[in-house]
C-alpha cells in the first residue's frame, strides 16, 4: 500500500456555520449537530468555536474501488498498536488519516515497518 505524507499542518475545527471555503484540503462535514471543517492551519475559517492544531496527514494513494475492504482498518489497527490516536476522513477516492505532529514520525516508522510504502 502506498501513502503519500502531506507537507501542511492540519487543524480540526468546530464552526457556527458553513462558509464558502474554496482552498486546497479542506473537508467539511456538516450533520444535524455539528459542522465541522479540517484545513490547513493558514486557513482555518474566522467563524471557528472550537479548534485542534497541530495535525499531520497522509492520504492512500491511488482510487480505492468501494469493494476493497480493510484498508482503513489495517492502518487504524498499525497506529493503534503503536498508541497512535487518529482522525480519517475518507472522500469517494481515497482515505486520509490525520495524527498530532508529535506522533507523526512514529506514525510513518510503524507503517513503514508494516509493509507500506511512504512517498
């Protein structure tokens, strides 16, 4: 499996309402109790309540069909052998998997260690 690591560092955050957000890695969730943004840390939106910084991420690369199963759950389960806290957003594509900065390096070792390729 290979993973690309992601130069920037991520934020998690709580806004009181959805904005138009037009920049590069930014995902939105909104549900009937929350919405909640994950940007770039240069970008997080004015409107934020709440926020987390400090967040590296890495995506699965290539386009994983909705068939395959366990992908997630391998990484997931690597990182929580290693006392690696996580937080995944997945797209139609792919998966991208969030760490706090100083949990990263151990990240990319125990993964590498597992049988992924880091690029």
């Amino acid at each position: 499996m290979k993973i690309k690591l992601l130069k920037d560092s991520f934020a998690i955050c709580k806004v009181d309402k959805i904005e138009s957000i037009n920049k590069e890695y930014t995902f939105a969730a909104v549900t009937d109790e929350e919405i909640s943004v994950v940007c770039t840390e240069e970008n997080i939106p004015h409107n934020t309540t709440d926020v987390s910084k400090g967040w590296k991420g890495f995506r699965i690369e290539g386009i994983l069909d909705f068939s395959l199963i366990g992908i997630l759950a391998k990484i997931s389960t690597i990182l929580a052998e290693n006392n690696i806290g996580i937080f995944v957003v997945s797209t139609y594509n792919t998966d991208y998997v969030f760490v706090k900065e100083e949990s990263f390096k151990k990240a990319v070792q125990a993964l590498e260690s597992n049988g992924c390729e880091i690029v």
